[in-house]
C-alpha cells in the first residue's frame, strides 16, 4: 500500500512501537483514552439528560472517529483502525454505563492492544 504524505507504512509503525520502545506507553495511552471518551465525555452526555443509549452511541462515534483521525496511517488502515475501534468503544461504553467504573473497559481495551500489537511482532 502506497503511503500518503505525513503517513506511515505499518512496517514503520511497528519500528516506532517496538523499535523505540514507544509500546511502553500504551498503558497511558489506554487510560488516557478511556478517560477522555468514558470518563469525561460519556459521563458528560449522561449528565446532560442524554439517554444511556444515545450517551452510548455518541462516545463510541467519537471515539472511532478519533482514531480514524489521529493515526500516522495511509488512508486506508486508519478506516480499518476505525472500524476496529468501533466495537471495542460500544463495549468499554456499555461496561463504563452498567459498572460505572472506568476500570473493566481500561483492561478490556490494554487486552485488545496488547493482542494487536503480539500480531505485530
């Protein structure tokens, strides 16, 4: 797959993750993560007056949204990146709403990553 400019190919990114020891970041990535879109933002739309539901659905929208924006991917992988995250953000999401607790989809969501990133190696 042809690279876009400012884009990396998965073979650099797995160079950057491993290479430079960035993989040891991860876990504050995830947590930062979970806290931005479970924490602050679906507690938020929850204490809008937002149903569960809809709360639910707007966070795991913004949060698949995010990683099709942020990733150093071509084009294409950060749609695939998207797609992935779709589900692990309606799962985290309805755990944070059934638990409210931060901390299941924080793990459910290190698990995933770490699983991902062992078929990097």
């Amino acid at each position: 797959m042809a690279s876009e400019p400012g884009s990396l190919p998965l073979e650099a990114v797995r160079g950057l993750l491993f290479g430079r020891g960035l993989v040891l970041l991860l876990p504050l990535l995830v947590l930062a993560e979970e806290g931005l879109w479970r924490g602050l933002l679906l507690s938020a739309l929850l204490e809008s007056g937002l149903t569960p539901v809809w709360s639910v659905v707007v966070s795991t929208l913004a949060f698949g949204l995010n990683h099709l924006a942020v990733a150093p991917l071509a084009l294409a992988e950060r749609g695939l990146l998207a797609l992935m995250a779709l589900p692990l953000g309606l799962v985290t999401a309805v755990l944070t709403v059934r638990t409210r607790c931060l901390w299941g989809g924080a793990l459910l969501h290190l698990l995933l990553i770490g699983a991902m990133l062992g078929s990097l190696r």
